[in-house]
C-alpha cells in the first residue's frame, strides 16, 4: 500500500515539474498536464490528481498575499505590501484585503506558509505565551 502511495506521489511531483516555465507556475501547461492525464489516465487517477493539485495550491499561495485587517486598509499600504513581498521572495506577489473582526488593531500577513504578524491581539497571545 505504502508504494502506491509513493508512486503516486511520484507521478504527481513529475506532472508538478511539468507544469513550469523559466522557474515559475504556466497555466497553460497546468492545462496541457490536465489534458494529458484526462487522455491517458494513470493506474488512480483522482489520487494522482488530488496530490497533483496540492502542489499547484501550495506553489499558487507563494504568489498570494493574505492580508488580514481590523479597520480600514489603504490601497496604497496593499500595494506597498505587495512591492515589499515581492522583493523578498524573489516572486511576483499580490496582495489581497481581507478583514478580520477577531483582531484588535494592525495587520497579519500570510504568504504560502508564512505569517507575518503586526496586529495587538498576535502580540498580546505572544505575551501571554511568554508568561
């Protein structure tokens, strides 16, 4: 069982590598892997594919930058936050508002799997974690 696991994984990371152009994600060649596999379907072709879209998720979320607010957000700051995730990451980055009542002031920051967190009720839990 372990091994069709790992083939699987396998065949999906292969499609995945597929699926670039000059290092960054082509639609058009998600697209082409779409096609190829709905035409020659692989021995489990929804497992191939659930892990398949995993990683095209995951590598989607790296150029998304989630930032969650409790007021207002000037289209200016979303812009610099863009700019500014963009030069760190070395990647076209676009920032997205969206708000978010359980914060008290200031801003969290998701790219991908990163967090980067300025809001009160992010520093008063770290705080609390500390004593």
């Amino acid at each position: 069982m372990a091994s069709g696991k790992k083939q699987i994984t396998q065949l999906a990371q292969k499609l995945f590598k597929l699926s670039f152009v000059d290092g960054r994600l082509s639609e058009e060649r998600v697209i082409g892997v779409l096609a190829y596999v709905e035409k020659h379907p692989p021995a489990k072709p929804v497992a191939v594919l659930r892990a398949y879209s995993r990683l095209v998720s995951v590598e989607v979320a790296k150029g998304q930058a989630i930032i969650e607010h409790a007021g207002p957000v000037a289209d200016a700051t979303l812009q610099s936050i863009a700019a500014a995730m963009t030069s760190r990451y070395q990647r076209p980055v676009v920032a997205s508002a969206k708000p978010n009542a359980n914060l008290l002031a200031g801003l969290r920051i998701r790219v991908g799997d990163d967090v980067y967190e300025s809001s009160a009720s992010g520093q008063l839990a770290a705080l609390s974690a500390a004593v």
